[in-house]
C-alpha cells in the first residue's frame, strides 16, 4: 500500500467518523420557543390623571440554550403593538395612532450579549427596536425553574422621545415621557 492510497483512506474514514458522530452526538445548543401562553411583556405610563398598564399576550421569543454551560447565548424578542391591552378600547387605539402602530407594528430586541451567570442572574445588552428607532438596551434578568419551566424576567425604562414617538395626550396633557417596561418569557426544559 501506498502512502497516497493510505492518506485518502484515512481522509474518508475520518470523514465518515465525522459525518457520523455529527449524527449521534447532540449538539450542546438548542433553540427554544417561548410558551405563548405562559409570557407577557408589559407597559406601564403615567399621566398627571392616572396610571395604566397594558400587557401583550402574543409575544414571540426564542432564546439559545447551551446544555453543557446551562446558560443563555442569545435572547430575541418580538411584540406586535396592536397586541397590547389596557382595559380600555379607547386608550389603546389611540396609543395604536400614537406608536404609528400601521407603519412600525413590532417592537423587537436581539441581543449582542448575554452574561449569564449560569445561578439565575442574567445581563442582557442588545438592540431595541420600537417606532422605527433602534438603541441599545442593557436589562438585567432573573431565571426561576418552576414545574419544567425557566422563567425569565426583567424591567427596563425608556423614554418615548428616544424613540421619536409623539407623547399622547389626555385634556392636553401629556403623558410622562416614561415608559416602563417588564416581562416573564416562560420556556420549557
């Protein structure tokens, strides 16, 4: 046997060793959906009058879990505008005209860095998208396991006028400039 027939033997079992193990063997990270039914992201306003929150039920997520570390390496979040309810018809069609909800009607994150640091305690710096204005946003998050679920929280402030949204207005007042933000994304494990 030759050394060139031995080295194309060994080039083909080594890739069919390859091609095998890449088969058998699972791959650390996995990509997981939000369970729809178990996440909220939530707004909170205030006005000279009162205070409201509205809470949107449909939210798409998805984070990549590694298994082997059991952390977090990416987090990517989506809510529709419309989505948001208030308890109040009026307040929220009128943040609907407000938000320009018809030309930018997702608000969405993605993340540029996860540290995580594997206890529970997340810090999360990515870009947030909201009325046709991106910033990046750092937020700090917490993970509780509960029944085969990991939990995922956190709080965040934004100012309307960084994202270049009209404030509404209520007797000609307008809301504070505020908005405050919160969510619990629940994934199954």
């Amino acid at each position: 046997m030759n050394q060139t027939t031995f080295s194309g033997r060994t080039l083909f079992l080594l890739t069919g060793l390859f091609m095998l193990f890449s088969f058998v063997a699972p791959s650390a990270k996995r990509k997981l959906m939000a369970d729809k039914k178990a996440s909220t992201v939530t707004y909170a306003l205030r006005h000279p009058m009162h205070s409201w929150e509205g809470v949107s039920r449909d939210v798409t997520a998805a984070i990549v879990f590694d298994d082997e570390t059991k952390k977090v390496d990416t987090v990517a979040v989506v809510a529709k505008v419309a989505s948001f309810d208030s308890q109040n018809a009026n307040r929220d069609s009128h943040a609907i005209e407000s938000m320009e909800g018809i030309k930018y009607p997702n608000v969405t994150f993605s993340s540029q860095q996860v540290q995580d640091d594997g206890a529970g305690k997340l810090t999360v710096t990515g870009n947030l998208a909201f009325h046709g204005v991106t910033r990046s946003v750092t937020v700090p998050i917490t993970r509780k396991m509960a029944g085969g679920m990991a939990i995922y929280e956190g709080n965040f402030d934004l100012k309307l006028t960084d994202f270049k949204v009209e404030k509404p207005t209520l007797m000609m007042m307008p809301v504070e400039d505020e908005l405050k933000m919160k969510f619990s994304l629940a994934f199954r494990m």
